[in-house]
C-alpha cells in the first residue's frame, strides 16, 4: 500500500480530483481506447477482459501496476452497503490490512495483476467506489481504468508506448469498442 500523497508525488501522471475543490487532473495521452473481452456470457466477457488486459500489460513489458482513485474516497467506504458481487473483494482488502479510511494505492506486481484487476473491475461495474480506479505502471507510460460496462478504458501516455500497444494487442483476444 503507498499513501495517497506519496503515490501521487512519485506518479505525478496519476488521475486525482476533489469533490470539494472541484479540481482535476489527466495527463496529456497520446492514444486511447476502449478494450472489450468476447464471450457468449456476460461472466465470460468479464473473464476474458482480464485475461486480455493481464496479457496485454505483459507484453508491453509492465512489471507492476500503481492502483488508485481519482478521488479520496476510501477503497472501503461503501463496504457495508456494498452491491453483491463485491463481497470477496472487500474481504480480500481487510486481509491485505486496508483500514477503512485507505484512500491511498496499491502496488500491485504484474504477477499478481490479474487477481487485482478483477477486484478493480467488480468494484467498478457495481458502483461500490466512488470516483474512477485508475491503474498506471511504474514507468508512466500506460494508464487504464474499468469502467462500469465491464470494459477497460486503455491510454498510452508516449509514443512509444502507443506503436507497443499496437504491436501487442494484437496477443490478445481484446477488441476495441467504439464507445460504452
């Protein structure tokens, strides 16, 4: 876990806003999308978005992901109002010891992306966070968040990244979407 403030100072390109101020900020991207999983069932579309994103971010060489709102929020607010299907995420956070006013990151490894992204993702689609879960790897040179449609919004933030992410979606069973 990396406090709000520190991970914000080390990864400067990090989305981060205020309900209060009323102020945000992105970093200027040089391509997006929108990357989709295919299956029959919404169950498999979920698994496959995973799979892809975890296949994808290996291949473009990500070693670990920084997880974290764009807003202080804590990741456990809605914990006791939480929608179902986000129960074992919850649990999963009070068992890495994340206090119910942890607002700050995560470190996550890319061997361990997958079972993130997954928490991330329900988290998202159920609306149990308030704000975007945003993920940015340690280099700054992809950003990505889930959205609630069950899809990842994917952004390179150099060129280089952007001719890599070419090259390498084309690893992975994700499609671009026009739009949610």
């Amino acid at each position: 876990m990396i406090g709000r403030r520190t991970a914000l100072k080390r990864f400067p390109s990090l989305p981060a806003g205020s309900w209060r101020t009323g102020k945000f900020t992105y970093p200027i991207t040089h391509s997006g999308c929108i990357l989709a999983g295919v299956g029959p069932t919404e169950q498999l579309r979920e698994k496959a978005v995973i799979a892809g994103m975890t296949l994808l971010l290996r291949a473009m060489g990500v070693e670990t992901l920084i997880f974290m709102s764009d807003t202080s929020v804590p990741w456990r607010f809605w914990e006791d109002k939480a929608p179902r299907g986000t129960t074992r995420t919850m649990d999963s956070f009070k068992s890495m010891g994340v206090s119910k006013k942890f607002s700050g990151g995560f470190s996550v490894p890319i061997s361990e992306t997958s079972s993130f992204l997954g928490h991330t993702f329900r988290l998202s689609k159920t609306n149990a966070v308030s704000g975007d879960i945003h993920f940015i790897d340690d280099r700054e040179q992809v950003l990505g968040h889930p959205c609630k449609y069950g899809n990842f919004h994917f952004y390179c933030i150099s060129s280089a990244a952007s001719d890599m992410f070419t090259e390498c979606l084309q690893k992975t069973e994700l499609v671009v979407i026009p739009q949610c």
